[in-house]
C-alpha cells in the first residue's frame, strides 16, 4: 500500500508541477491529434455519408473494407506507413519519417475509417420517410448529403468523438513512424511507455493523469454538442 501511495503522490507533484519537459510534449500531443483527427473527419465523414445514402454493386465489399480498417491495429498501420516513408520507399523523397508530420498521418490513416463507419451507420439509420424526403429534393449528390448530415448531427458527433478517441489513445503507430525522440515527436502515449520502460512510474501514471484529462475535455465538449443536436431532432 505504500509503494502505491508514493507512485500516486508521485504522479500528482508530477502534474502539478507541470515543467517544460511536460508543457512540450502535451503541445505536441494536442497539435497532432487534432490535426489527424481533423484529416480523418474532413475526408471520412463525408465519404460515410455518401456511403449510407448510396446504393450500388459492390457497396457491401467497401462497407466491409471500411469496418476492417476501424479494427486495424495501430502497429500494422504504422508499419505501413514506415514502408512507404522509408528512404527507398515510394514517400522516401519527402523525407517524412520519425517527424510529427509523418505521425499526423499515421494517426489519420486510423481515425478516417472509424469517421467513415460511424457516419455510414448514422445515416443507413434515417427512417424512411426522411429518406424519400431527400430523394424528392431536386438537390444535388453534395446537397443531399449535406442535408442527410444535418439531419444525424448527433451521429456525425458521435463519429468526431470516436475518431479523437483512437487518436489520441494511440501509441503503436505513432512509436513505428515517429520514434519517440525526446523534444521532436514524443507525445503523450509514447512517454508514458518510456517513463515506465525506465520504471519512472510515478511520471508514467502523471502522464496517464494529463492524457486522460485532455480526453475528458475534448470528450465533454463533443458530448455536449451530440445532446444540443439530438434537442433539435
């Protein structure tokens, strides 16, 4: 009982207090998570929408594509990506790899799919009648799906919170293309496994302490919005 208390008092005068080390590493989090949970959304939710309005041959096979890739493991992903960004690899050139950048895309290729299927799940879920709505609507392809997004804001929201919350829990990836490299692309995540590889548990769980706070806001502010949009339905 001791040795717990002293870890968790531990963790706390970590947190409180809040020095450069953990300032740098809880901007860089921030930044990347947004970014890549931004990418994912701005390309998944508007592919998941047309996914659940559309109808044609094939569609199970890309519905299916797209449920696998929310269960994609986060390693394998950053795997992925570390073949393309490699020296000789296809990316090479861009000379990516093990700098935030290549972590923002590492963590989008992540949250795309989990945008894409929450939303294509929200709309198949409209009720008839809002659909033959839609369908009488002299409106184009995008204005329909506009419309149809309007109409499951709260979905849309819940496909928002989903995708930051793979994004900003994911170490797997983000440790294959970024490195961890102290004061370049360490993030929350990452620290935490090298402060408990090095048995510095008391700043692991501070760590811990900071990443579960930050989701917490994040998660509160969209839940927030998800209830507003489900008043006006």
């Amino acid at each position: 009982m001791g040795f717990l208390t002293d870890v968790v008092g531990e963790a706390f005068r970590y947190v409180a207090d809040f020095g450069p080390e953990l300032r740098e590493i809880l901007a860089l989090t921030l930044v990347v998570a947004a970014l890549a949970t931004a990418i994912g959304v701005v390309l998944g939710v508007p592919f998941g929408v047309w996914l659940g309005l559309s109808r044609f041959r094939g569609r199970g096979i890309v519905m299916a594509i797209v449920n696998t890739g929310m269960g994609i493991p986060p390693v394998l992903a950053g795997l992925l990506l570390l073949i393309l960004l490699w020296n000789d690899g296809i990316l090479g050139s861009w000379e990516a790899l093990f700098t935030p950048g290549a972590m923002v895309a590492a963590q989008a290729l992540l949250a795309f799919p989990i945008a894409a299927g929450v939303t294509a799940g929200a709309v198949r879920n409209l009720n008839i009648d809002a659909r033959e709505q839609l369908s009488a609507f002299n409106v184009s392809p995008a204005g329909r799906g506009w419309i149809a997004g309007r109409e499951v804001w709260p979905g849309v929201a819940a496909a928002v919170a989903a995708a930051f919350g793979r994004v900003i829990a994911e170490v797997g990836a983000v440790l294959v293309v970024g490195g961890n490299i102290e004061g370049e692309t360490r993030v929350l995540t990452t620290a935490i496994v090298q402060e408990a590889r090095q048995s510095n548990l008391g700043a692991a769980l501070g760590l811990g302490i900071v990443l579960l706070a930050v989701a917490l806001i994040v998660n509160l502010a969209l839940t927030w919005a998800q209830m507003r949009g489900e008043a006006r339905v």
